[in-house]
C-alpha cells in the first residue's frame, strides 16, 4: 500500500469502506494542517508498505512484509547486515541470532540523529520523532557499546537440548560469536569470563575443553573454538566434531539482520517446565505446548534487508 496514499484517504476518504468506519467509529477525517510538510517527509523516506503471502499450501505457508524505503535507506540496510556462521539454518531443537555490522550501524543511526537535529519535525503530533532521535544519540555514546562495537558483528544461540535435571533446568546448545578480529573478541570476553583465557585458544579452529574444577557445580561442560573471524562455545556438547562444525558452518548467503526458529521437538522439551516448574505461568499449560508440538514442524521468523527495504518474514511448517 502506497503511505501517500493512506494518508490522503484518512484527510480525505474517498473509498466506501473508509467512509464507513470513520462513520461507524465517528472520527473526523484527518487534518493535516501544519504537518503536512513533516508527513511529505515521512512518505518519502517510507513510500510505501506490503504485506503478502509467498507460500500457501497444506503443509507450508510463508508471510512476508516489506517496508519500502527510499533507496538511500535500503542501501543502508544491506549493509548493516553481517556474517554470522550458521544463522539462517534451522539446524538444532530452536535458534536465534543476529547479524548486525555495529560500526556501520552506529554510524548512520548517528547521521540520521543529525538530520533530525538539524531539521527537526515541526508538527507537534510528532515531536515524539525528535525525542525518540535524541535518547538514540544518547544511548549511542555509551562507552561500552561503543568498546564492543568493532568487536562483535554478530551471534547464533543454538539450542540442541532442553531438560529437568535434579529438579533444576538444563540444556546442551552452542553460542556463535562472529567478528572482524576474533583474537581482539577473545580478549575481550576473556576479561567478562576469565575462565575462557585459561583454554590458550588460538584461531586454528582447534576445539578444547574447560576444566570441570572451573565451572560452577552442575553446569554442563563447556568447548570451545576459535577462527579467523568467528567464537565458538559449545555448552554440554561432547563431541568436538559438533563444535568444529558450527565454527566452519557457511556464513548467511542473504542480508539477515536476525533469524530465528522453533521446531516441534522444542514445543515437546518445555512441557516438563511448563508442568514442573511453570516459567511461563499458568497461560502456557503442558497441554498447549502439546498440541503445538503435534501442529508445527517448524515455525521460522526473519528480518533482511533487500532492493526496497526491510523485509520482516515468516514461516510455518506444518506437520
């Protein structure tokens, strides 16, 4: 739908079906008045929005919206996106990960700050707008995003198990780190967690075990393996194959700002918490959790950036 549009039916209505629910509700059309030139803006910064369906069949459906922006915009978001080892693959129990080149990002987010400063909105419908800009520019210059920023470009939580140990919540999973420099990055995590100095990592992929005297009573063992550009620690996961693997695993082919998925198996693993435990509270019963495991297959959501704008994805799998 084209925002030009949207906005000339609400100041002007002209279609029966908008006519009848500015009747039905009893709002007044929209008056633009002094905002007009602020709404000129926001149109061609965000032209337009589509929503649509890419798949529809028995067993699959996928639904996507795009945010149309105007190309200076959509040039920006291709390359806020960033390599992460193994994210857009629906390879393990559940995932999520983002993706994100934070110096790039930091960058133009403090650019668009600017622009707002400079030229600010002038509607007071939309003071909102400069606000928002200013606790952004605030929020930009703090120091510890700022000192992680080129270190870090993107992370994969991968989680293979879910389960009730002795009464308490487990798992087995891998967490991914990717970055520029990934010696400058373990530096930097050695300094949160000492424990990761004493593995010696060094960037030849080369996976090597915490020693159990260090971890915490209880907790699963911990990998991990270092690369060129990306780190990788394994949580509970005994086979060294499985961490090299998720180092090497091929790098997101498409501008992925973040994905995530759900599989069946994972709905299956919380129902001891949701019965045991309840974390979710009494809104999500075992008996919920059972029938979306014997429902979804596999349930993806995504956010990329393409030719036109952002895209927002999502898709079911449906057994």
């Amino acid at each position: 739908m084209s925002s030009a549009r949207v906005f000339s039916e609400l100041s002007q209505p002209e279609h029966i079906a908008s006519q009848a629910l500015f009747n039905a509700i009893e709002m007044p059309a929209f008056d633009a008045g002094e905002c007009q030139q602020d709404i000129d803006r926001l149109i061609k910064r965000f032209p337009g929005l589509t929503i649509g369906m890419k798949e529809y069949g028995p067993d699959r459906f996928q639904m996507n919206t795009i945010l149309e922006t105007d190309s200076a915009l959509a040039a920006d978001l291709k390359t806020f996106a960033a390599k992460v080892p193994g994210l857009g693959q629906a390879d393990s129990l559940a995932s999520i990960g983002l993706g994100l080149n934070l110096p790039v990002l930091i960058q133009a987010l403090q650019r668009y700050a600017l622009e707002v400063q400079q030229a600010p909105f002038n509607c007071d419908d939309l003071q909102g707008i400069n606000g928002m800009w200013v606790d952004i520019s605030d929020a930009l210059n703090n120091p510890m995003l700022l000192m992680s920023a080129p270190a870090i470009t993107g992370l994969k939580l991968r989680i293979d198990s879910l389960f009730v140990q002795n009464y308490e919540p487990s798992g087995t999973g891998i967490l991914t780190l990717a970055s520029p420099n990934a010696q400058g990055l373990l530096s930097m995590a050695s300094s949160f967690v000492p424990q990761i100095a004493a593995l010696g990592l060094s960037n030849n992929g080369e996976v090597k075990n915490l020693s159990p005297d260090m971890l915490p009573p209880g907790m699963p063992s911990v990998s991990a393996a270092l690369s060129s550009d990306a780190l990788t620690v394994g949580f509970g996961i005994d086979t060294p194959s499985v961490i090299s693997d998720a180092l090497k695993a091929p790098s997101n082919s498409e501008p992925l700002m973040l994905y995530g998925h759900l599989t069946d198996h994972f709905y299956s693993a919380l129902i001891p918490f949701a019965e045991q435990m309840s974390p979710f509270g009494d809104e999500l019963s075992g008996n919920e959790l059972s029938r979306y495991s014997s429902l979804y297959k596999n349930t993806e959501l995504w956010i990329k950036a393409d030719d036109y704008g952002l895209e927002i994805g999502f898709a079911v799998e449906l057994k």
